[in-house]
C-alpha cells in the first residue's frame, strides 16, 4: 500500500490554482494521470516533470479541493499557486531610512506579502493612552459605536461612560499632581499626554504603506486604547488589572502590555486569567533592570514574554542579541527593542526626554518597544488564521523564533517564517495532523 504524507500548506479558500509535487517514487506525469483519474481539472500545458497544477473552479473552496487531492493522490506537497511578486515594502517616508534595519531582521515584509492584519482584529494597549489625532493613529484606532461622544449615558453598559476610543482608568488620586487631572474614572479621555502608549501603539499597528511617516506591523489592524499610566507614565496594579479586564470585555484579540511589576499579584492574575479565557492574547515585557528575572504580568503562564534585542556594533546594531538593559531568563522570545523609531504625539516632541526627527517621530530603546513588535505579529497571524486558538497562536510565534547570537538567548521573531509556516500537514490519504509549530502538551535614546 503506497502511503503519501504530502505537507498541506495554509491555502486561501480563493485561490485559483493549487499546486501539486510528486513523491519521489513518481513521475510529474504520473501524477497528471493520477489526478486526471480522480476527476481534478489539470493544466495540461504547466508543471513540466516537476509537478502538476489543478485549476480550482469558479466559487469552489480551494482549501477543500487540496484537502480532497490529500486524501485520493499520493503527493509530496500542495499548496496555492500564489502570485508572485517584488516583497511589499511599505511608502513610509521613515521607513527605508530608518524602520528597516531591524524590520528587514525579523523578514517583515516577506509577511506583508500574505497579511497585513484585518480591521476586525483589535490590539488593546494598556498603557498612557493614543494620540487620537496622530496622522499614523488616528485611521487606525477602534471606534466604539454603541456610545455617543461626550454622553453622560453608558450606552453599551460596559461601566465606560462615552468610551468611544478605549478608556481611562488612571486614579486622581494616585496620579502625579502634575497631571492636572480633575475628571474621575472610568472615564473616556485617553488621549496620550506622555508620549509612551503612541510610540507603542504606532510600533503595532501605525497605518502602512500610506506615505505618511512611519509603518507598524499590523497595518489594518484597530487600536483600542486603555489609559492606566499618567502623565509621568507611571500607574497602579488595580488600575492596570482593571485595564485587562476591560480589554478582553470590549472583545480585543491581542493585548499589549508595555509595563510591569516586579512582584505577583493576584489581582492582576486574576484578569489576566478572565482575558484569556476571553479569547485575548496576551503580549508583555520582561523589564529593563538588566536582570535573570521578567517582571509581571509577562510571568504569568500563557502570556508571551518579551525581551529586547539590539547591541550595537561597529558595523550598526546586531538585533540577534540581547540587549544589554533588557531583562532576560525565562523569556519566551525577544524583538528589536533599539533604536526603534515609531509615532510620538506632536506635543510631547522635547518634553520627557522626545528628541523629534521629522514631524512627530522619535527613537527610542527599551523592552516595552519589542513588546508591540510582537503584539502586531500576533495580530497579521490572528488574521490569517482565524480556526487557530490563541494559545496556538502563541506557539507558532515561539516554534519560529531565529536562533540568538549567543545559545544562551531565548530566540529572535521571525514574522515572516511564523506566516509562511505550514499549519497542517497529511500523512496518509484521509488523515492529517497539525504540523511541529505545536508542539504536545497543555545611540543616546532613553530606555523605556
């Protein structure tokens, strides 16, 4: 009995032609006949003695077709005969000069040839709020239309009066007097008055590829942000915890965290807990102390831990290595977190240590910014697999890590490899199983 275990790639139910290796023991004519056999429509004219193409029909599910050629011909592999073309890069005047550096290291734009994310995946950063009128946030941010602007009625019950872009749960009585904040929470201002939360939410998911400064990873991915740092970026565990939980209410997909605390607490376990069991995925950073130990919520089981990547060199910056502020140990994965460069609201430009380059743009360093590098990883694979749960998702973003500079290094993202990774796999016509990604069982910038 012949016994075929063709490696079946993601294809996308649109796909107009589905292309189809033979085993080694085969000719490609071979398999022609043999598809033929079976009913497939093949291209006569294409494949020469290397493989074969069947055409899929008109309002026919290729991903269906390809698991039925599985499950009746002996291949090797099969997968979309995808259109090819020059890798996408983004218009983004920063990003040639600037983003690509580090973005070009993790193979961004080799993802950007298959998502971009969907405007139905929300990426909730938990942090000093988003610059609402931002030219790389504004498009992008989550727009809440249960809830009127400025009403004094919650609308939608969510216990946020008049959320209509996320909302604030800082303490005025915990909040740095300097803030001059006079509104009790919840409430809905979370515009960003210290700069940090639309650095993040700009290296997530700034729009793309609209030549207009920068470029996030997630280019159509929403942005839902939740205010828990003041002005001085700076906030409570409860005010945080309840940032969790309002997130994963509101129905966010991936969850950013760039902040910790150097010791558990069961309050914000807790609501990590209920956003998980929610369906969020949470991203967090290990912590900037330069120490084998990762500050929470990004110790907490499940979450993806992030640890930054960037040490320069005398020939630019190695993003294979760890950096050396970053907090490492028990990492889950690291990203570039150098010198990365992302959105700044304009008014923070020169206060709280914003240099500026060209508009409201700046560089910066820390584990927070690797952070969102990840979150909008996790964002395009949400996107493009929507049967996947977010703890396989989780798995595919660690089984596709780089190796480090150093053995000792937890593994550098690789966006582009997590895309294009074979999700299933057939080992026999009319059985499949999931592929190895999951695996069994249960320069002078300031440091942020």
């Amino acid at each position: 009995m012949i016994v075929a275990r063709a490696s079946v790639a993601a294809i996308a139910p649109a796909a107009d032609r589905v292309l189809i290796a033979p085993l080694a023991t085969m000719t490609a004519e071979d398999l022609r006949r043999a598809l033929l056999a079976h009913g497939f429509d093949v291209v006569a004219d294409a494949g020469g003695d290397a493989f074969a193409i069947v055409r899929v029909a008109a309002g026919t599910d290729a991903a269906a077709l390809a698991a039925s050629i599985a499950q009746r011909v002996p291949a090797r592999s099969i997968e979309a005969d995808a259109v090819v073309r020059a890798s996408r890069t983004a218009n983004d005047p920063l990003y040639g000069p600037q983003q690509a550096r580090y973005l070009d290291v993790i193979h961004a734009a080799r993802a950007w040839d298959r998502t971009t994310g969907g405007s139905d995946i929300v990426i909730a950063i938990i942090d000093s709020g988003a610059g609402w009128d931002h030219p790389d946030i504004r498009d992008r941010l989550f727009y809440n239309a249960a809830e009127t602007p400025l009403s004094t009625d919650d609308a939608d019950g969510n216990g946020c009066v008049a959320d209509i872009v996320g909302c604030n749960f800082v303490s005025l009585a915990t909040a740095d007097p300097s803030c001059g904040y006079t509104m009790a929470p919840p409430n809905w201002r979370t515009q960003d008055d210290e700069g940090h939360g639309t650095f993040v939410a700009g290296l997530a998911a700034a729009a793309g590829n609209n030549a207009i400064g920068v470029t996030g990873i997630a280019w159509d991915a929403r942005i839902l942000p939740v205010k828990v740092l003041d002005c001085t970026a700076t906030g409570r565990i409860s005010d945080a915890a309840t940032g969790i939980r309002y997130a994963a209410r509101m129905g966010a997909q991936v969850i950013n965290v760039s902040f910790g605390a150097t010791t558990d607490s069961l309050v914000l376990r807790e609501a990590v807990q209920e956003a998980q069991t929610r369906g969020a995925l949470i991203v967090a950073s290990a912590g900037n102390e330069s120490q084998r130990s990762i500050t929470y919520p990004a110790a907490y089981a499940g979450v993806i831990s992030v640890a930054a990547s960037g040490v320069p060199t005398a020939n630019g910056v190695d993003y294979a290595s760890l950096a050396d502020f970053t907090n490492f140990g028990n990492v889950d994965i690291m990203a570039p977190g150098f010198g990365v460069v992302s959105a700044v609201p304009e008014a923070a430009c020169g206060l709280r240590g914003w240099v500026c380059l060209d508009g409201p743009y700046a560089s910066s360093s820390g584990s927070s910014f690797a952070t969102p590098i990840v979150a909008g990883a996790v964002a395009l694979l949400r996107a493009q697999h929507r049967e996947l749960s977010p703890q396989m998702i989780r798995s595919l973003i660690i089984e596709t890590r780089q190796p480090g500079t150093l053995p000792s290094d937890p593994g550098l993202l690789d966006i582009g490899a997590a895309v294009e990774r074979t999700i299933y796999s057939a080992d026999a016509p009319g059985t499949s199983r999931a592929s190895s990604a999951f695996p069994s069982g249960p320069d002078g910038v300031p440091v942020r």
